[in-house]
C-alpha cells in the first residue's frame, strides 16, 4: 500500500530523484511522506505527516547519490511524524524505509528492547533497522547483516535500507512489490514503474525472496534464503511517460475516464491465440473459478453472467480474500482465472498460492506488465489499459470487462463476433464521452451532491455494475452507497428509500428489462427519485443517462458514466477523488 523509491549512482541531486519519484507514487498512501540522504556527516532525514504532493523538492538538493524515500497509508500506528518513515537504528547509521507487515514484530521488538534497545514509534517497521543493527555485531557486513534480519522476518514486506559506512542501497521483498530501474548514471529501486518513468524505461524484476544491494555501477540479485545469486536480465516497458502524467486535467480519475475512449480498444486488440488458449484451458478444466478483489471482483463478477449468457458455461466467482476456504474443493484440473489491476493485490496472490499448493492452472488478466501476479500465473492477458494513478479504478475495470467477454465468446467458437461487439462498443464509447455529455453529468452530480444515501439497482451482468458504481460514490464522494440486485429489493432493501432518496437504475435492452423497470416503479412509488442509465428512456425516470445499446457489452457502457457521476460528487463535496481517505492503490497487505 505504500510507496517506496530509492536511487544510487552518478547524480549529486539523489533527494531531488527521491521526492520527485516520491510524487509519483502518492496514490499508493499519503497519510505521511519521508525522505533519508546518505551524506558525507552521515543521514539526513525529514519526515512529516501530510502528502508529499505539497513538498518542494528543490528543499532536497544537498550534495547525496544515495537517498531512499517512503510515503505511508499507515497500517501500524497513528499518522504522526514519529511513525512516518524513515526509521532509523539506535545507533543513527541505518535508515529503512518498509512496504507491507512484519507480522511478527512484537516478539522482535521485545527480544531487541531486552537487549537494550530503544524504540520511538509504534509501527512494526522500526524493528528492521534495530535488527540489522544487531545483526551487524557479529557479522560486520551491512549487506550480510540485512540478509540475516530479513531470515527472521515473517509476513509479507518490501525494504530500501542505506547505511553511513557503505555506499550501497540493499532492498529486499517477499510479497510486497519491488522493481530496479536500470538508468545510465545509477539505479532505481521504487514499488512500481511510475516512481522512475521520467528517467528510465529499462527495468529489472526482484522476485519474492529476493534482495539486491547495488553501488550504482553494479549490482547483484541473490536468494534471501540461501544467498545464491540470482542472474537478471533487463526489459523493456512500453509505458510512455505521457501515459502516467495528468496533463491539462485536474484529477487523474477524471483523466482515465476520458482515456477508455481508446483502452477498451487496446483491451479487445489481443492475439487470437492468446484469446484461444485462455477458451480451450476453460473447456479443458473441471472447474473454473473466477477471484479478484474490490472492482477486479465487480469484473469477475459480471464475467459469470458474460460466460453463462454469451456462453452457456457455468463458473464459480469467489472474493479473493475469502477464496482459502475453497482449497478443499480444488484438484489439478481446476482452473483459477485471477483478475488484478495492479497485479501485486495481496489476497489475490494468496489465492494464486492456494490454488497452486494442490496444482490448479492458474490463468491471470492483469493491466501492469511483469507484476508479482503476471510472472506467477502459468498463462497471463494484459488489457493494456496504461498507468492507473487515481486510487479509484476506472479504465481498467472496463479493459478487464473486455477481455473477460471476448474469452466467452471465444468459448462458445465465435470470437470475432465478440471482437466485432467489442470494437463497435468501445466506437460507441468514444462518441458518447463528448464534452456535452460529460457537462451533462457535472450537473446532475450537482443536483444530488448534498444527499446522505444513494442506492442502485440492476439486474444480470447490471447487478455488479450497480455494486461498483456504489464503491465509486463511497470511495470518492463519501455518500453511503449501495447497490443490489433489483429483485432484491422488496426482501429488506426498499425499507431504507424515503422522499427524494437518489435510486439509479442500470438497465439495457435485454430480457431483464420488465423486471428492472418494475424494480424501479417500486421505488418511485416509495419516494425515490430515479435516475435511468438505459439507451431508452422511460417515463418512471426522473432523470435519463442516456448510454448506447450495446447488447452483451451493456455493462460496460453504463459503468462509465456511472464513473464520471461519482468523480463530480467527489468534486462538488470539495474532497479529492484521486486521493480517497483511508484508501491506498495497489493492495499489497492482506
């Protein structure tokens, strides 16, 4: 959840890299940033509570080629200064800056208080410093001490450490994500790409149990658990950086909106082998199951009305955070089918484990290339939607909706019909985000702005969409929100609509249409003032969404002006939609 950056090399401005990376990644916890310079009088550290968005950078511009800086969503203490990273060893010549849980922190911390050491944070971090100081006692090495106190870590972490005596920048993951930028003055060490994209495109992957310690002109990958080194070679990403930068807009949720005029496209352009091979594992395997967490689940969901209607094939759909509880259920000829943004959402690689201790094929639909989630799964999609900064996820849902019906028509042997369905909506798509449109739906967020409570409905592939736009208007607007499936309604659900009360209504041309139209009389005649997303109106609507007909690919179509609702909520309310309170991008803590 949070970001961490660190550089090594050639340049003299390493805070200047630190911070500037730093902003870059904020989306992943802004709850406190801090920023650690080695220098020739040993560290210099600031740290504070805040976002890092607000700091100068040019404030870092002291003489350091070795910096590491961190910004928090806080998981182990208050947000205060005292547990915003870095942190330091008691003796100040280690500085650590930490992603993840050391789940076993108290038993360190005590073992290390009995042996004389002082703490001054309540978070588990601090006990990594204080260990590796420890461990230097007996074995002198700063990069063998880190090793050894990694050895005794449980839980998932990815950790930058730099000390006073050495020139060398050590980093370490199980779990949590770590990538290397391989740069021409130096490298990079961040949570994801986007911390170093300015500088360089070329990367280098550390897997889990794994660490690196490099000087800036070298470096060298080893097993944490045996210290064998561990050969790397250098990728390539295609990401621009134009891609990962907000330009004229205000939010970057608003931005990636307005970019699925051109992802659900990129989403549907896949190789027909790759769409082939995902098919024929589906028809092959006995048991399919679908997981993935928050609106990566609203996607699995959906695909199971996607597989059985377009398909006539039945598949499980599972909360990845709950899917442990199936492993009795699972044999080799399972398949898991595991969906993720980021490809690094922590259940779901716990999932990916369960599913892979009894040996089902795991098949994976991520948007970032050479994630955690990508590298482990035997079979991996992108959707190709480009970098996602807003916490909320926007493109990425609808290239996950794309891709996961392009696979059901390719089961049931029509995949260019699914392909010609897909590439008609996403033209459809790029007609309706017209300026107009998107003014349109300004206003109505201003009309319903004030209200406490909104609910809405759907039915079939619709019921998911109405869970995720109520995630939307929660995360950003902060209205209390839920969806439900319309039949649902009259079995508790109604008992909440009084006079004026917002109900939207997610509907399409399809056999579930009289039923969702008589959901939404019910709610009218109880108060409720309707909102229709339909390609046709329809007198019970006190207000129409006017979204295209696009059959199958319904769903796709009304989640995103349902996304652009929500982003002006948040806009009128006065709160920030890319930085959510309490949430974080890139779930990497169970």
């Amino acid at each position: 959840m949070c970001g961490i950056i660190g550089y090594v090399g050639a340049r003299k401005d390493a805070g200047v890299l630190a911070v500037e990376g730093l902003k870059n990644l904020e989306y992943r916890g802004y709850d406190s940033w801090g920023v650690a310079c080695k220098t020739g009088g040993g560290i210099a550290m600031r740290k504070d509570i805040g976002k890092v968005s607000e700091v100068d950078s040019r404030d870092f511009s002291q003489d350091c080629s070795l910096a590491i800086a961190h910004t928090r969503w806080a998981t182990h203490g208050g947000v205060t200064q005292a547990n915003a990273h870095p942190h330091l060893s008691g003796d100040g010549t280690i500085a650590v800056i930490h992603n993840g849980i050391i789940e076993n922190y108290q038993q360190l911390r005590d073992e290390l208080i009995a042996k004389g050491h002082r703490f001054v944070s309540e978070t588990d971090t601090e006990v990594i410093p204080h260990l590796i100081e420890e461990e230097m006692k007996t074995r002198g090495d700063f990069a063998a001490a880190a090793r050894a106190a990694c050895l005794r870590f449980e839980g998932r972490y990815a950790i930058l450490a730099l000390h006073t005596t050495s020139h060398a920048l050590v980093a370490a993951r199980t779990g949590s994500p770590l990538i290397v930028g391989v740069a021409d003055d130096g490298y990079f060490v961040g949570s994801d790409i986007t911390a170093f994209l300015t500088h360089t495109r070329t990367v280098q992957y550390i897997d889990d149990g794994e660490m690196v310690v490099t000087d800036g002109e070298t470096i060298l990958f080893s097993d944490i658990a045996t210290g064998a080194e561990r050969p790397k070679r250098e990728i390539a990403i295609t990401w621009s950086v134009e891609q990962a930068q907000k330009g004229d807009f205000e939010h970057y949720m608003l931005k990636e909106i307005l970019e699925q005029k051109e992802s659900v496209a990129r989403a549907v352009n896949q190789d027909e082998s790759q769409i082939q091979t995902l098919a024929q594992a589906i028809r092959d395997a006995k048991g399919t199951f679908l997981i993935g967490c928050g609106t990566a689940g609203k996607a699995c969901m959906a695909a199971e009305y996607f597989f059985s209607v377009v398909a006539n094939h039945h598949v499980n759909v599972a909360p990845a955070s709950e899917f442990k509880v199936y492993h009795h259920f699972l044999k080799p000829e399972s398949l898991i089918i595991v969906v993720s943004q980021s490809g690094e959402t922590a259940d779901v690689l716990e999932a990916m484990r369960v599913a892979k201790s009894v040996g089902s094929k795991v098949l994976a639909i991520v948007n970032v290339e050479g994630s955690t989630i990508a590298r482990e799964a035997d079979f991996t999609l992108l959707i190709n939607a480009g970098p996602e900064r807003a916490v909320a996820s926007t493109k990425a849902l609808t290239g996950q909706l794309a891709a996961l019906l392009l696979i059901a028509y390719a089961l049931d042997g029509r995949l260019q019909e699914g392909r010609k369905l897909l590439l008609e909506t996403a033209s459809k798509i790029n007609d309706m985000l017209n300026p107009r449109y998107v003014e349109r739906l300004e206003r109505l967020a201003r009309r319903f702005a004030a209200s406490n409570d909104a609910y809405i409905i759907g039915r079939s592939w619709n019921y998911p969409m109405a869970l995720e736009t109520a995630i939307k208007i929660q995360e950003v607007s902060y209205i209390h929100a839920e969806g439900f499936a319309g039949g649902e309604l009259k079995h508790g659900p109604i008992a909440l609509i009084e006079n004026g009360t917002p109900c939207i209504v997610l509907m399409g041309e399809d056999e579930t249409k009289p039923d969702i139209i008589s959901n939404a009389i019910q709610l009218k005649a109880r108060g409720g003032v309707v909102i229709g997303v339909a390609p046709r109106n329809n007198e019970v609507f006190d207000e129409w969404i006017k979204v295209p007909d696009a059959g199958e690919a319904q769903a796709l179509v009304n989640i995103i002006p349902m996304q652009i609702f929500a982003y002006f909520l948040a806009v009128q309310r006065g709160t920030n939609p890319d930085m959510p309170r309490n949430l974080a991008k890139s779930v990497t803590v169970k």
